[in-house]
C-alpha cells in the first residue's frame, strides 16, 4: 500500500472532516500517499483527484459538512461506470480506497471489491441507520441541533401555552426523533418503528394540562408522517392551538460535536490501517462502545435496529 | 403612582423577560408596588394578577420567551372588555400599566388611556415592524437565530453544490430578511419592501458559478411568497437543484442576545420612570441610538421604515 | 420501596437535573413517593427534604447545574453525622436512596448502606475520573464547552501568528485534556498519565510552522501543572509569542449536551430499578457500551483508567 | 482611485472579516482593484501583498479573527518605516489604503496621510475604547461570549450557592464588563471609570442573601484589578465561598454576531467610498445610530466615554 484515496459519498454529515483529516494524516504518518477524491463516486469518474498533505486537512475538524464535497451517481452504478471508475484510480497509482458514506456508498464500495481494489468503508450519515454499526458519523451532531431547535421552541410554547410538532430527519430509521425527544422532553414521539394513536398523543398532553403543564413538544420523524398531519389531526379533533416546524436540512449542517469529531478520527485512521494491514473489503463500525470492523457482506446481513428500550424510557420519563 | 402593572402581548420575543425583570425592579427601586399579569389581556380580563418580587425576576434574564406568559384577545378589543380591564385593575388599586408587545398591543393600551389610565408601551416584536421606534426587543435575537441556521445550511449547500433557498418570517417587514441574508453573505434577498425577479436571482446565481462558487443562499421573508415557490421556479426554469428550509418559529424562541437583554432592560426602566413622572400615554422607543419616548398618537401616524441603503449595500457586497 | 429520596453530592456537573428528573418520574411511574434531598450529605443532616412531583422536574433536563444543589458535608463523614442521616430517612420513612456524585460520594453511599440503607450510586462528575464506569454525566459537556472555547482561541491564534497554552480541569484524570485536544486539533495534549517534554512540544510547533502553520494550541490538563508553567518555558528557551487561557469552572456549567440528557436520563431510570429490585447498594455504570451495574465494592477495586489509544491517536494526528 | 489595499492591525477582533469581505467587494463593484496586505503595518513593510478577487473573501463572514491576521510593527512606528511602507505602495501603485484596527493604528494611518497617502481607518477593537465613535467592531462579539460564559458560570454558582468573581477584557475601558454585568443580571460590577468599595460588594451580596438568593456573580474589569484579589478580599474579610474566573483571550475569538458582521459590512463599504470621494484622512465611525466619518485629528481630540447611565441602570437592576 503506498497510495491511497478518500471520498464522500451520499448525504453529507457534520464529522466527515474529522474523518477525511484523520485518514490523510494517519496515512502520511504511516508513510503513505493520499489523494482527495471530489465530489464522491462522480468526481472519481471524472478524475477529480487531487494529492492531500498535512496542511490541506488543517483547521478542518470543527467545520461542518465535506471539504472533499459529496454527490449521488447514477452512472457509477453501471458496470461500465465502475471500469470507468477504477481506470481512474489505476491512473494514479492508487491502490487503497477509503469511502465515507451511507448503504449506498458502501454497495458501490463492496463492488470496487469485486472488481479487485481494496476498500474500507467508513459509516457516516445524520439518520443513523446504517446497517453493521451502532453509530454513524454525523448521528449526534444532527441530534443537538435538533435539541438545540426544541429548546428554543419550547420557549415560546410556553409563552403561548401551544402544542408544537417538530418534524425531524429520519425516513427510514427514528434515531433522530428519539434520541432529540428524549433528550428535550418531549411529551410524545413518533417513529417509524413503533404505531402511534392520535388518541394517546392527545391523552398525554391532556394529563400534562390537568397538572398545570400547558405546552407541549410532540416529535414525529419524516418516515411516519408530516409534522402537519399531526398538528391538523389535533387541532380538528381536539381543538388544541398547535404550530408545526420542520427541521429539514438544517440538521445536516454545522459544526461537528466533540462525539463526532472523536468517532470521525477515530474510524479514519481505522480505516488507514486496516487497508495497510490487507483488510479491504470491511466497513469500520462502532458496536459494544469500541471501533470494530466487519466485512460489507456480513453488515449487509444485518438491519441497523434503533434501541427501542430508549423508546420506553421516553414513554415512563414523559408521564 | 403607587402600584403598577406589567404584562406582555401578542406574539412572544426573546428579551421580554429583560423588559419584565426591569419593570419591576426599577419600580420596586423607585418604592412602587409592582403586579404581574398573566395571559396578556385576556388575563387581564380575568384577574391573573399576581404581586411581583425581586425574587420573582430574579435568573430570568437570560431565559426566552416570556415568563408572563402572552395571548390575543377578542374580547379585550369591545368596549365592554376594555370596562372589565379597568374594574381589574382598580379592584388591585393599579394606578399604571406597562404593556410589552405590537401595534396590536399598543392599540388597546391606548384604549386604556383614553379611559384614564396611564398606560406605557414597550415594543416587542421580533418582527421589528412596530411604527414609531427603530428598534423593537426580540428582533436582534430572531437574525441571530437566523444566521445561525443559514451558517450550518451553508455547510451542506457547500458540500452539495445546491442552491438553498431560507424562509424566514416576516409578514408585514423584510427586516429580518434583510439583516439574516446581509450577515450570512446570502446571494439573494427577497423582501416586501423591493420587487424581484427570478431571473435577476438566476443570473446572480450563475454569476457565482463562473467564478466557482458553487452553492448559493436565497433569503426570502415570508411577506413576499412561500420559499417553495422560489425553489420551484428555479428548478423548473433554471434546472438548479434547490432545497428549501421554512425556519418558522425557531426564530420565536432562545436566549437573548446581549444586545436584547440590553435595550429590554433599558426600555423596562424607562417605562416605569414615564409612569412615575406622568407621562402615560407613551410608547418607549429607540431613535437614532437612543432610548426616547413618543405618544401613541405620534407614533401611530409614523410607519415602520425598513432601511433600503442596507438592501443596496447587501447588492454590492454579494455580487 | 416505597419511598425514595435523591440527593447530588460533590462537584456539581451538567446532566444531573435529567438523572434527577429520571429519578422522580421514573419512582412515580412505578408508583412511588420521590423525595429531593437539598444540598448534598449537608441538607440530609439539616432534614432538607422535600417531596418531589412530576411538575417539580419540568423544564429542567435542558438546565445545567443541579436544582437540588450540591455541597460538601464534613460532618456525614463521621459515623455520628451518618447516624442523623439515618434518623432523617426515617423520619420521611424514606427507604431508598439515590445519589448522584463521584467517588468520595459513593464512599459515604456505602457507609449507609452498611448501615442498612439501601443506596444506589450515579456517577456524576465533568473529570470522568470515577472507578468501575467508562463514562460519568457531564464529561461530554465539558469536553464540549472545552472544545468550543478552543475553537474561539484558534481564531485569534491563527491571527496572531501565536502558541497558546490552555488549561483544561483534570486533576487526577487527563481525560478532558485529551478528548478537548484531540477533538479540537490541538498540537500537543499534556495529561497526568503520561510524561512529556518540553523539547517535543517545541519540536511539534517548529514541524507546523516549516510548513506554514504559524500557530498552535497547547492543551495541558490542570494536574500536570499550570498553563503558565508551560507558556513561560516556550517563552524564554524558544522565543515563541504564547498567550494562556485557564478554562477553570466555565467547564462545570452550560447547558447539557445531548449525550448527558441520554445517560443522565438512563442512568437516572436505572437507579430507581435497582432500588426496586432490592439491589441497593450499587453504583450504575457505563461499560462497553451499556448501561451496568456493580456494587460498590467492586467498584473501589477498579481504577478508572483513560484510553491511551486516542493519546497516540492524538500523536498521529497533529503531525 | 485605482487600486487600493486593506490590512488589519493591533489585536484581532470579531467582525474584522466583514469589514475585509467589504472593502473587497464594494472596492470591485466599484471598478476598482483591492489588494489585501498580511499581518499589519509589519507585512506592508516587507511587502505581503497580494491581489484579493470576490472570491478570496467568500465564506468569511461569519469566521473569527482576521483573514490577513495582524500584527503590532515597532519599525513602522519610525520614520525611516513610514518611508518604505509608502514604497511599498507605490510599488504595488496602491493610491488608497484602509486600516482597521485602533487607536494605535490609526496614528500610523494618521502619519501615512501626512505623508501624501490617502486612508481610511475603521474602528476594529472588542474592547470599544477607540476615540470619535461609539461602537467599533467585535465589541457585541465579545460582550456575547463573556455572557455565555456569565450565563454557564452561574449554573455552577447557583448549585454550590457560591460567589463567582469574573474578569472580562477592558484595559482603559469597562465597557465589556458594563455590558456583560447588565446583560447577565450580575450583582456587581466593577469598571475603571467608577470607584468601588468592596464593602458595598459585600452588603449587595448579603441583601440578595437575605432574600434567599444564596450565588451571585460579579464582574470586574481587568483595568480595575485582578479578579483574584476580589476574591481574596471577599473570602478572607466576609467568609464568602468565592471562586475566579478570567475569561482572557476567549473574548477576542468566535463567529462574529450579526451585529458586528452588519458594521463591519457597513463600515468596510463606508471607507470604499470616503476613498472614492477622495475623503482620505478620515476614520469611519458610528455615532446617533449612524455610520458617520470625521477626520483623524478631529477624533483624537475626543476621547471615548463609557454610558455611565448604564451603570447606573445596572445599579438599580440588581438590588
């Protein structure tokens, strides 16, 4: 191994710098050349690769999002894209590839595999929900900037004695939503993994009025509903005053928390050394509070699951 | 003037709690007994009159929203509410009034007055379109939560190479939208006060890219149109791959800014000394970098004028 | 169990009002009488006892501090103080207790419990410092606010071209020093657990400015030495333009991070189900991941050690 | 006008890259060539000048410190210096220049004109002691990181029931900790321009006591005396359980908030056109609410003066 590349791929997460920063200064301190490859799967095909030294990564771990920019390709799907692709990479004499990003990436990363290029994929994305990992780059940031925006909110649904309904990120996974509703107090969440009832909603914001609690924070994730279906089901039904807010791509945004920028590091000079030690073909992963790596094959076999003993924690923490 | 009240309306603003804690304490200072009215108006209306100590604003400085709570009332603007009012008030022997809040808000104090009570207004609006006074509390606070949300967005525009397009409220005023998309170097800034045209925002856009610069912000205050609609137009005509962000009522909420904290507990203040030196019937207002005071009357033939030289200079600056 | 009490002890640390807030709804969500004990060992020996309800614990989990106070108590360290400690329990016929602090806290915990009170411990404390759990509340925070001001500092480093030198708490533990440094990209980390010399932090600073990094950030962890120490050697042997900053309690207060509300949250649910359980006389842990539990004794024979591979991780990584 | 260039002087403050971003760009919207010069009068000695295009100043508006860092020049001071550093000027045919700094830099800007040099200084300090203006850039910047850190600060007090001593920034001038004391409810403040007896600290202290509010905070300004032997004072004359805090070079870093980035935009663009209107010799400066001008010598002869009736607000807020 004397020349590896490192892309971003997917959506991209506060903490990805960490990662990019880590894994150019791991490799150079081990010796090795790395480059920096643009705008994900799509520069690579088009040969956006440029060489990284020390300083090129500096004074980048507090800043959010991707220096290296992120984009989704079509055309790196096809066969011929992936020749195309590792052309490029031959091109340069890169032998090793680190890839920063969700499912998706690290699908076009097992068949870089495939096709003979050593690969480690690093697990990063706001939603959490990526399969062979505990946590993902990006997952904490996104959450206190989701609670960040709850507190505020919860100022002036006090003043106004109004029910709020947040809408979080999340299609697939209710990470966000119930790590953010959790941790504001909210007084209900919905998640994809579990059903709700309109009526329970309402019940436990009419508990909360008997006892003089007159606002209330109901947190829904993308992947069940709109915020506003919730807000227009209480207010039809029950009369209640509420407004809605949604989140949206402000959670994918700003600077990294010190959980991110630490796991960021961390599984980037993982990724360095397990393609030094031959390891490609393995995502990095965080599992049992330690970094860990498995293959992309037995991370496909596995579904990212949300702790749901969180889910009841909230339940019996917001009576 | 013995005993006086304080009580906040209309829409909740981050540095009200500086204007309360002062009322009060200046009042007490000034050997005056001081009462707290819950619930605005319709509080008023209803009696949610409560003696205030120097404990009882004692840490709310820097909380938002506002610990008096607020709402809009119907029936505070009849003839026979504003009768009710005042029954409230001399059941408690309050002999003066400060209102916290808008126009609205003014309008029924000025009510009041004419009914003989020395009422004085304090401007409380994030809005910051409240006649009569350059400066309204919470408007300070609102950018600051703005261009807080715009700095994480820029991340992941950046990161995308998208163009953003950032909502933010203001019905009647651009104000916020000016000063947001001013601070926040966006490249477009659309307000009620200066017409647009998608094209101009196009070629701007455009402008930027052949220099390189991929990513670009669009502010747009909530008077002028929706900021799909913006988004929708520039995808379909120009082919930009947009995303839109609603802040809503995020800009509502959170702690103060030093600079609210400052002009609430300066308008607080001056509020209770207008009262004790007979001089009801006025509003607090900030003119030319200085805490005055103006009749209702005055400020009523005055409108709120947003400061166009700001909306050229952000022209120059984001060329 | 039907009566249960909670008390924090020792440095107060953010996260503490979500274990407290846990705590009481949690007991009152199993049915049981929760009581605030104020002030520590000190307000049990004073009979500084209140019953606690759900809306006592509203609106705190985003609060730092704790509402029921800390404090130091020389007196419950006699067995005569311990003694009216018990008294006082019985009195409110309180049969279970949960107290949330570091070691020395744990110590008197256990005291009680050799006397026949079942007591449960958290580990409360911003060092993170405390035997038998990899992690106690209010460590992420303090990284956090660490790592902000760090990143505050850098600005004006980098403006002056300037090496500063900035103290982090830690007394017995560097794990601030470290997770603040590296998470911060600091240059050079100095910890308790490992020795350092002079040279080589010089020999990193000169390594950055041959290839153009004009400035440094020195992170030294308070029980090692102090700042000053550090920026006067570089001052005198090496000429080197070095400004300090002592962070001191700044690192105590703020508002929780996410993580602390969660642990906090968990820790806080834990606690009251062991008391429950009949498993008094333990202390919650975090291990490998996990919310554990082990008792007191097991605990004292552990060390709580820091994880050396992110120090060398931070070696790589500030080349 | 040509060409001109802008440098940054003396310490770094908030907002000083908006005031560069600026002079940049409303320079080319103007038709006119902008160089930026690095590190100061010291940089211009040695000729660190480089072209600057809208692109060199994109993204900078919300960093801290300043993009062209700074410095303090002993040689520049001297005859012979002025000399070279308009020769360097000429060398470049820069026939405009623009200084932001303080009251230092401005002398030299002052000597610059003597010698024939059109310049326009903008007043750039976090201290706010500049003659001829009532505000100059990074002092919102400053107050709004010394109150974060007040508002952490009392967390940790009000959970010991300790008295903080905090010492903000402010040699010749208490105008930080004016503003930081009012704006974060301090029971006492401390500043140059007034005398203080640390018995009437004490009596406030034990007044809020009295009532049963057991922390207080006090702000004292570094020009007054250290914050420790407030401290000792306290600790050793009345048993206070005291604690110190100096909040140092925090203050001088962070994004700047949107007040000192609407100044700095409006006063970097204010300087452009004083040079285009061939109005060199002047300092922008912002008096009534307004961005005015007034000449060198004409602000000399003024002296900046603190609001005392703040102090006197601040007085009767914290009773």
């Amino acid at each position: 191994m004397r020349k590896i590349a490192v892309l971003t791929s997917g959506g991209d997460a506060p903490g990805m710098n960490a990662a990019i920063r880590a894994v150019v200064r791991r490799g150079i301190y081990k010796g090795i050349d790395v480059f920096g490859i643009h705008n994900g799967y799509e520069g690579l095909l088009e040969g956006h690769i440029t060489p990284m030294t020390l300083g090129s990564v500096g004074d980048i771990i507090h800043r959010g999002g991707t220096i290296l920019r992120t984009s989704r390709s079509e055309r790196f799907k096809t066969e011929e894209g992936q020749k195309t692709a590792i052309k490029q990479l031959n091109n340069y004499g890169i032998d090793g590839l680190v890839v920063v990003g969700g499912d998706g990436s690290f699908n076009g990363a097992r068949k870089l595999g495939e096709k003979g290029v050593p690969v480690v994929g690093i697990p990063g994305t706001i939603d959490n929900d990526i399969a062979g990992t505990d946590y993902s780059i990006g997952f904490n940031t996104a959450v206190s900037t989701a609670i960040d925006a709850i507190d505020k909110i919860r100022d002036t649904a006090f003043s106004h004695e109004r029910t709020s309904v947040v809408e979080v990120m999340g299609r697939g996974a209710g990470d966000i939503a119930l790590w953010a509703g959790l941790c504001s107090g909210a007084e209900s969440i919905i998640i994809p993994e579990a059903s709700y009832r309109i009526e329970d909603i309402f019940e436990r914001i009419t508990c909360g009025r008997n006892r003089g609690k007159m606002h209330s924070i109901i947190v829904v994730a993308e992947g069940v509903c709109r915020a506003e279906e919730i807000s227009v089901a209480l207010r039809e039904r029950f009369k209640l005053d509420t407004r809605v807010i949604v989140l949206g791509y402000l959670q994918r945004g700003g600077t990294p928390t010190a959980y991110d920028r630490m796991i960021g590091s961390q599984m980037g000079a993982k990724a360095v050394d397990l393609l030094i030690d031959g390891h490609g073909g393995n995502m990095v992963g965080f599992n049992s509070g330690k970094i860990v790596y498995k293959s992309f094959e037995q991370a496909e076999k596995q579904v990212h699951e949300i702790d749901m003993s969180l889910y009841q924690l909230a339940q019996t923490l917001s009576i």
